[in-house]
C-alpha cells in the first residue's frame, strides 16, 4: 500500500474547480457546451436541404455524443471517487481509501 499525504482542503478546492468545469447539464461548463453543440448539430442536420448532409451530420452527432458522455461520466466519476478516498483518508480507512482511489474514473456500460 502506498503512503498518504493528503491536503483535504486543496484537494476539495481542485475537486469544486473541476466540477464547475465540467458542469451540471447546462450554462458555461463543459456539458453545457456539449449541450449546445448537439442542439446546434441537429439544428444544422435539419437546416442542411440535403439528405446526405443531415445523415451525416446525425451520424457524426451521435458518434461524438457517445464520446462526451462517456468524457463526462468519467469526469464525475473521478470527482466522486477522489472525494470518496479523501474522505476515507479522513476517518482512517485506508483500506476503503484505496479502494475509491482505484475506482475513480470507471463508469458503469450503459449498454
């Protein structure tokens, strides 16, 4: 196991900078921008007067949409995990430490 030298305060400061980044489904933050690029996709898709156009900007909507949502899920994923050891680290349980710290980042297969 390795040694622990945690700044709880500054790790939940990263923690609240990260997650303002990545956002909460809309605004300014990352998913909010991934929001708007979808609508602004399928807008175009819809405006293009071209069927080959719209289905290719569909298909491209919907590749790029698994991508970001899998970006995103992970994003949160991590943010949870990482203050799940920190809290952990707090009461002692390295053990369960640990294990947050190597389940951060996963998410569960939508399929």
């Amino acid at each position: 196991m390795s040694e622990w030298d945690v700044d709880p305060t500054g790790v939940g400061g990263v923690l609240h900078n990260v997650a303002d980044q990545v956002g909460d489904g809309g605004g300014e933050a990352l998913d909010g921008h991934l929001t708007s690029l979808a609508n602004s996709l399928v807008e175009a898709a819809g405006s293009s007067m071209s069927g080959p156009v719209g289905s290719e900007l569909y298909a491209l909507l919907e590749h790029v949409g698994e991508m970001c949502e899998e970006m995103v899920g992970r994003a949160g994923s991590a943010v949870e995990g990482c203050a799940e050891a920190v809290d952990a680290f707090l009461v002692g349980d390295m053990e369960m430490a640990a294990e947050a710290q190597s389940a951060a980042g996963t998410i569960d297969d939508p399929a």
